[in-house]
C-alpha cells in the first residue's frame, strides 16, 4: 500500500465507483503515518503519491478539491451563487440552469426567446446573469438585446421578456429587488419596475451610447456609463449628474462602473487602462486618474470591491490590482497569469483574491502578502467566470470546455501554510507595484 494513503477500514464507499478517502483529510482517523528511513524522517501526506522529506522546500500539496463537473452542451460563460449560497447559476448560449448546492442537481432550465422581433434576428449567447438580492428572481440578458426574468420559487417566467435594440450588455437589480435596470449599448437607461404581475419599463435619456449599470447599496441613484461619459440619476426626483463629461479629453470608453458596498465611492474603468475614483454624495474626483499595473491601452472588464469597501481590485489585461480606496495607491503587485485575466474577486472575507484565465487555470492569492497560493485548479479550456459562495468555503468555475466546476476551497490554516512556504522559494519573482497615471 502506497505511504500516505488511509488504511481500507477508514475508508468510506461512495457514489462513485470505487472507494475513495474522505473528502476532508480531518475526517481520517490517525491518517498521519510516520516512517523512518535511510536514516530520515518522511511524513505520509493526504492525497499526497509520494512522502514528504521534513524540510523539502516544494510547497506542499493538499487534497483534491474538486467536488464536482457539471457538463453541458455549450460553453458556460456566466456563474453567479445566491445570496444564501444554496443555490447557483451557471449559463451557456441562450440557456440558464439553476442549481441545488447541497445536491448538484439541477432545479429549473431556462431559456431566453431564440428571435428578437425588435432587431429582427435571432437570439444570442448570455452575457449577464443575476439574482436578486433577496434571492427570489433571476434575471438575464443576451446579445442580441433580450432580457428574461424567472421566479426561484415556481422556475417560471415572472415578466414576459423585454427586447432591447442593441446587446443587453449589463443588467442589475434595485437594492429591494423591485426593479432592473439595463444598459444595451443605446442612447437610454430602461428601468423594468415589477409589481405584482403588471412592468411597466422606463426610459431615461442618455447623452451617449451606455454599457454599464450600478445601483447604489442604499438605493438612492443608478450610475450608468459609455465612451467617455459616466452620469448618474437621483431615484427621488429624477435629476442626473454627470461624472465624466462627453468631450473634455478623456480617451478611454467607459465600460466598467460599481459602487463600493458602503455607497460612499463610484469608479470607473475604461478600455485605456485608467480607473477613476469619485465621491459618490458629492460627485467630486476623490483619487486622481490611475493605471492599471502601469500599462496604458488595457480595458478594465471587472472592478469588485471588500466587503468593508476599503479595497479596490480591478482587472485588466493578463493581470489584476489591489487598489487601497482612501488613498488609491496599490497595496499589491500585480497578480498575473501568462494569458488574460478574465474574471476576478475578492472572497467574502477578504482574506483571499481568485482570478480565472484564458489560460484555463485559477489562481488563488493572498490577499494581504499577494503570495501566490494556489495554481492547481484547472479546466481544458479558458475559463470565463467565477464566483465565491457567500461563505467563502467554495468557488465555481465556468469555461470554453463547455462544464462549470465546484471546488471547495482548503481551511484557512492550510491556505496560510501555503502561502508561506510557497513565498519561501528562491528565485520566486517580485513584480513592481503599478504607477498612477502621473507617475509615469
């Protein structure tokens, strides 16, 4: 019997054929074997094919992660958990699957209108999907400009579908979830207020062309931007204010826009690689003009923030930054992979960052040292989404290898173990810390 493996009698049968060691290596009574020799002392390791000489200065490995691989027949580019995290959303072309967490079996299957009679062609690939803060509703928009929204609860349609003239680019609910705003890449804002079985849809002009949405935590404003203008308008009396003015000699378009938990900051990143950070009650430019890891031309696709809105984390090109949001100086190096990043977020708690790549792996990162922690999960294809469940024990996946995945993420001190010795290895690279605008 290979070292390190737990004995058959502390084995358990499982579903799967064959039998298999307990998911937690906690649960393994006495796993820990320790034998002598050559004169040196080996400790068998869980999940481990080899011992492990004390002292090696390899990082260590731990036990497989992987729960579980839900296949389907199309690439997965939208994963989203509820707000409860008993539930989970994973989206491939124009269909939508929602997920028991517990179970892994899948509850409810939708499907968005394969014709928008306003654009008249056919329907697109999902490229937003998302619960409502109170868990009751999904909500999701294509690219050919169609909206759908279900019920949790029965797995019907709620609405009937909204056309929209261009992408249905970004979607996203009020803080009470009784409305959705959407921007589709035209000259308006279209609010989709439900009640009851009757919507009505509003329309607020726009100076431009708008991509992105955000509402504000306490719900008192929607910020919206596009090409060079981020505006926002006042839910109490309808009045906009306008952040970024069209033509005043910014270059970058406009295509990401979050407020910070707390309501207190309002940023924005665009397709040049600057990210700006703006007082949010007073509309005043809070930290100057910055840029991401100090390379101009890169569009910032994701901006996420702490849960204590104090930290700013953007993504851009092949990498993501750590932003401090009092003094917008960076707190980490750049967290980079060899391909592009294509999503990024902080877990719940803050104390870790997961970033996902073309290059089709994920990366999990100390949040306070930027140590690399682990670069073991993997897909066969780029992956194009993730998320944390809201209590950080689990991340979901989806790439081009047309699967989602649910990992469970290691206990704390078995991630801290890793970033410490994984720092420890000589030769290990220290990026430069990114530069404002102004220090280039």
């Amino acid at each position: 019997m290979a070292l390190g493996r737990p004995l058959p009698a502390m084995r358990r049968r499982t579903g799967r054929r064959g039998w298999v060691g307990a998911a937690n290596p906690r649960e393994w009574p006495g796993w820990r074997g320790v034998a002598l020799a050559l004169g040196l002392l080996f400790l068998a390791e869980p999940g481990m094919g080899r011992a492990t000489q004390v002292g090696d200065s390899a990082p260590p490995r731990i036990p497989k992660s992987l729960e579980v691989t839900l296949r389907h027949a199309g690439i997965v580019g939208v994963v989203r958990f509820s707000p409860d995290g008993r539930h989970f959303l994973t989206a491939e072309n124009h269909n939508l699957r929602y997920w028991d967490t517990s179970s892994r079996n899948p509850l409810f299957r939708w499907r968005l209108p394969t014709y928008n009679p306003v654009r008249r062609e056919r329907g697109g690939v999902v490229i937003d999907a998302v619960f409502s803060p109170d868990g009751r509703w999904v909500a999701a928009g294509d690219s050919s400009g169609i909206v759908g929204i279900w019920s949790t609860s029965t797995g019907k349609p709620e609405l009937p579908p909204l056309y929209a003239e261009w992408y249905a680019f970004s979607i996203v609910f009020s803080p009470n979830s009784d409305q959705l705003g959407v921007a589709s890449g035209e000259k308006k804002l279209r609010l989709w207020r439900f009640g009851g079985r009757q919507a009505t849809v509003s329309e607020v002009p726009t100076p431009i062309p708008i991509s992105r949405v955000a509402y504000c935590p306490d719900g008192r404003a929607i910020a919206w931007g596009g090409d060079t203008y981020l505006g926002e308008l006042s839910v109490a009396n309808g009045r906009t204010r306008e952040f970024v003015k069209p033509g005043t000699g910014r270059s970058g378009y406009v295509g990401s826009v979050q407020y910070s938990p707390n309501g207190q900051w309002l940023v924005a990143g665009a397709n040049d690689g600057l990210i700006s950070i703006f007082d949010s009650r007073t509309g005043q430019v809070r930290i100057p003009e910055r840029l991401h890891a100090g390379k101009p031309d890169e569009h910032i696709t994701h901006l996420k923030f702490t849960r204590d809105s104090t930290r700013l984390l953007t993504v851009a090109g092949n990498s993501a930054c750590v932003w401090q949001c009092a003094t917008g100086r960076p707190t980490l190096p750049p967290l980079s992979h060899p391909q592009l990043v294509t999503d990024a977020d902080f877990s719940p708690d803050g104390r870790w960052i997961a970033t996902a790549s073309q290059d089709g792996t994920v990366r999990l990162w100390d949040a306070r040292s930027g140590r690399l922690v682990l670069a073991a999960w993997k897909h066969q294809g780029a992956i194009w989404s993730l998320a944390f469940s809201p209590d950080g024990k689990r991340l979901l996946t989806g790439s081009d290898d047309r699967t989602a995945k649910l990992w469970r993420l290691p206990i704390t001190a078995d991630l801290e173990r890793l970033a410490v010795q994984r720092s420890a290895r000589p030769g290990a690279p220290q990026p430069s810390l990114p530069t404002s605008r102004r220090q280039r």
